[in-house]
C-alpha cells in the first residue's frame, strides 16, 4: 500500500512491485504523486503529476503492458503506461458521459477485481461495476447481477467475461466456514441491461504473436502479422502498441489480403520489429542502451473497443530484445588429445589433475612473475571443457569458434573476442605491440578492464566494456593480432567460450592452459 506523503517529504516505491517493462519508482507529494524513473534513457523525464486523495492501493496487471490500477474506498485511477499518464476512470450510463470518477458518485468502493484488460468494482451498498481497459477506452458502466451479500465477499476473474464472487459463511454450530459461490456471466448481463451496447466492429482479430514469447537477436529483425476483419459497414481501427519503445521499434504495412466465406474483407498487418537503436526513427536521448537485454510487450486493439468486443480480446505477446539463449558458441575442437589417443575421457573424467609451475601463473591475473607461489595442482573439469585440444609444436594457433542454434549450425564467428588462461598463466605473447600495430588510440587490456571492474578475473571484460567506435584505430588489438603470427609452442588447450573470439596467444614452453573465450 502507498501512503500519502508529507508535503517535506518524498516515499518511494521500490521496483519490486512492477513487472512491465519500465522501471518506476513512485514519489507522492503533498496531493499529487508522480512517477520517477530509474534506466536511461525514462529517468530523463517524470511521469505527469495526478491527484491524490489518500492511501492507495496499486494493481499491476499481467502481461507487461505496463497497466497499473490505483485505488481506495473513494476513487480508483488507472495508467496504461507504467504511470507516465495517470488519470480516474470515467462512468458511463447508457453510453453516455455520466461522471468523470466514481469517486464524484458518492460511494464506497469494496472490493476490485481486474483480469487483462478487464475491471469489475464492487461498491460497499452492493452496487456492481464493469469496464474494459485499453488506450484510448477506458470506462465502467454499471450493470445489476443479483444481489451480492457484501460480508467479506471477494471478486476474482476466471476468464474473459466470468466473474467469480466467494462470501464466507461462518457456520452457526461449527468453528469452521461454508462459502457462498457466484459465477457472473458478463456477457450475458450486458445483454440483459440496457446500456444501449452497438454490435463489435470487428469480426476477428488475430495475431500470431499472443500469448507467446519471441526473441529479437541482436541486430536482427522479427516479422510478425496480424489479422483483422470488419464486420460488414464498419470501419474499425485497429492500433499496434509496444511497451517499451526504448528499445523496441516497429514498421507496420495494412492491406487487403482477400475475403471470408462471408465475403467480408480480410485486413492483414505485416509488423517488422527490429531494436529501435537501429531504426533510424529515434533521437539518441531517447534509445534505450543496446548493450542491455530488455523486454517489451506488443499489442493489437481496436480504438475504441468498448465492452461490445468482450470475446474479441487484443492479442498481446511478449518480445525479448537482446541474446537468444537458444544459440551457443562452440569451440571447433577435432583434433584433440582424445582423437589422437594421448588421454581418453575416462581418465579425464577420473579427478585428471595437471601441475601449474610456480612463476607461470599469476592469481590476481596481472601476468606478473611471482615467485612466492608453489607449483599448483589443477583438477580438469571433463564435464565443461570435453577432451583438451592439440596445437602442434611451432605452429600458428587461434581458435576457430562456431555459433549454433539448437542442433543447427549458423555460422563461425568473425566478429571480435578476447581470450584470457582460467588460471592466470602468462606464458605467452602477442604477436604485436601497441605501437607495431600503429595504433592511433590507447589500446584495451586486462589490466585496464580489471582495474576499472569490480570482478577481478578472467570475467571481468563483458561485451560492456568494449569500445563501439565508428573508427577501429586499433582501440583494440583484435583486429590486427589475427593477421600476423610468431610462432606457437602451446601444446594442450581447452577453451571454454562464453560468447566470441579473442586474443591469440603463444606460450613460452609446452603445458596445458584452460582459456575462456568471450564474444564482445
């Protein structure tokens, strides 16, 4: 619950409490709240002020529309987007504007209950409330079920258009309690009433993204359709919405795309999601950060819905906008010490240990000689690293890393990585110096990532930390170090990769080394 504030102070809500794709923090103030906002780039700018008429209660629909229902005994408030707009849910009598608020009415509210892109209220003198919940639709109409015994009763969707209404019912001879059942048919109740409902203007509405969740890869795009056809001399609009427009962008085509067996024309609307930093439709204030997974909803409707399309409910599904989990990197690894009978995997699998000389190895990963170490002892993990690969004495070495989607194979991976001993070895060099590689700009490496990250190891250097220029000046020393190669004296490697390619690297004798591959 959100207490009104002193006029000296600000409470905050904490982020817990939501689930849509924005992160709001909620500050009321005096008799007006507000929402503030914690990502790059909604914490530039607040949520517009509304009123505030005491404690709320707050109501986070599912779905991450971003749907947020503000209520108490007096009033009840409604946002469709994470609380930039907040504004009272009007009441209408035989389609017509009756009040602005239910709170103007006089009356008390009890109990709410919302599903989707439904509400029904409950009042303290029995009085029975049904609304739907949209962008440009938003109301509630008083309808009359039967009576409903107000005595701890509670309200709860089981569907579109059932309400189920429980009233406890203590038993007059045992300390226990029956309970008083009522499923409310809405759609049926409408048409009892007489609040003057049109026919839906629509027929079918479909798309073959609801309640399913899609990826959107980085730097990909997604296509996605939707359905829709009028009923006959109606001329519905229909409306694509996303949650998350930071990080989501869109491009939408509507045309006719035949007929039914009824001879009504059959709209299609062809969707093309992609990442809106590549868009080109967006001011740079306004993108959300590329390096950072997000989620986003999308939506079909109607303008102007209404409660005559109870059962043609919008289709919503669900958009991951960032790496698709469903794809690995894989280390190319055929000539290995298993193909070639040096070890077997049942040794492997058997505690395999292997001996890490003192002054190869430095733990704090700085590369340093320290001779106050000891020879260390290495278990091999044969479950994460399979069987160690072979690099022949005196020849060139780089690992070749694969992408793969399931089963299927996409790709090698040409873009840039970096590659670190799991263990902090130092016996190797780089093929080139800053300098050798005529770097134009300070060149990366671990020291420097590590200094300037709190994880000091060999995961200290993630995608976020690499420089994207628009001019590779050697801000890296990738791009060259793959081109020209010394000779290599490393003779058993096993790599586990995590996401790319990385820095080639020789080693000053034979040994083994366990590195890990990081896409960046």
């Amino acid at each position: 619950m959100l207490k009104l504030a002193d006029m000296r102070k600000t409470v905050f809500l904490t982020t817990n409490y939501f689930e849509s794709s924005l992160k709001p923090l909620f500050a009321p103030r005096s008799l007006q709240g507000r929402f503030l906002y914690t990502n790059f780039p909604e914490e530039e700018s607040l949520g517009l002020p509304f009123f505030m008429d005491g404690s709320y209660r707050i109501t986070n629909l599912p779905g991450l529309k971003g749907f947020l229902i503000f209520w108490n005994e007096n009033n009840i408030q409604f946002s469709h987007n994470s609380g930039q707009l907040v504004g009272p849910i009007i009441v209408k009598k035989n389609m017509q504007f009756l009040y602005p608020s239910i709170s103007q009415m006089g009356m008390k509210i009890y109990t709410i209950a919302s599903y989707d892109n439904e509400l029904a209220i409950l009042t303290e003198n029995g009085r029975f409330f049904y609304g739907t919940l949209g962008l440009l639709s938003t109301s509630i109409f008083e309808v009359t079920p039967e009576d409903i015994d107000i005595n701890n009763t509670a309200l709860m969707f089981i569907g579109v258009g059932f309400i189920f209404v429980v009233t406890p019912i203590k038993d007059p001879v045992f300390q226990a309690y029956d309970f008083h059942i009522c499923i409310i048919n809405i759609q049926k109740l409408l048409q009892q009433s007489e609040i003057g409902l049109k026919t839906c203007k629509a027929e079918l509405l479909q798309g073959n993204f609801d309640k399913t969740m899609h990826i959107l890869d980085m730097s990909d795009t997604l296509h996605l359709y939707g359905v829709m056809v009028p009923q006959p001399t109606q001329n519905p609009i229909p409306i694509i919405t996303i949650s998350n427009p930071h990080s989501l962008g869109l491009k939408l085509k509507m045309y006719e795309d035949g007929y039914t067996y009824d001879g009504n024309i059959k709209f299609k609307i062809n969707i093309t999601l992609m990442q809106q930093y590549l868009s080109g439709k967006a001011h740079d204030s306004f993108i959300s950060n590329i390096k950072v997974p997000s989620l986003s909803t999308i939506t079909l409707d109607l303008i102007d819905r209404g409660l005559s399309c109870i059962d043609l409910q919008p289709p919503t599904g669900l958009i991951s906008i960032g790496c698709n989990w469903a794809k690995k990197i894989i280390i190319r690894n055929t000539l290995n010490a298993c193909t070639k009978d040096i070890l077997t995997p049942v040794e492997l699998q058997k505690n395999y240990t292997y001996i890490l000389e003192k002054g190869t190895y430095d733990p704090s990963f700085n590369s340093r000689l320290r001779l106050d170490l000891q020879d260390q002892a290495v278990i091999y993990d044969y479950e994460e690293l399979g069987c160690p690969q072979l690099v022949y004495f005196n020849n060139p070495w780089k690992p070749v890393i694969e992408l793969w989607e399931g089963s299927r194979f996409v790709e090698v991976v040409t873009t840039e990585f970096v590659l670190m001993e799991k263990n902090g070895m130092h016996t190797y060099n780089y093929s080139k110096n800053v300098g050798g590689a005529n770097c134009k700009s300070q060149a990366q490496n671990w020291t420097s990532v590590m200094a300037a990250s709190t994880t000091k190891n060999y995961l200290a250097w993630t995608r976020e930390k690499f420089p994207r220029v628009k001019s590779f000046l050697c801000s890296c020393l990738l791009i060259f170090l793959l081109k020209d190669w010394e000779s290599y004296r490393l003779l058993v490697v096993s790599i586990l990769a995590s996401g790319s390619q990385g820095f080639a690297w020789s080693s000053e004798g034979p040994g083994p080394g366990i590195s890990r591959a990081t896409v960046i």
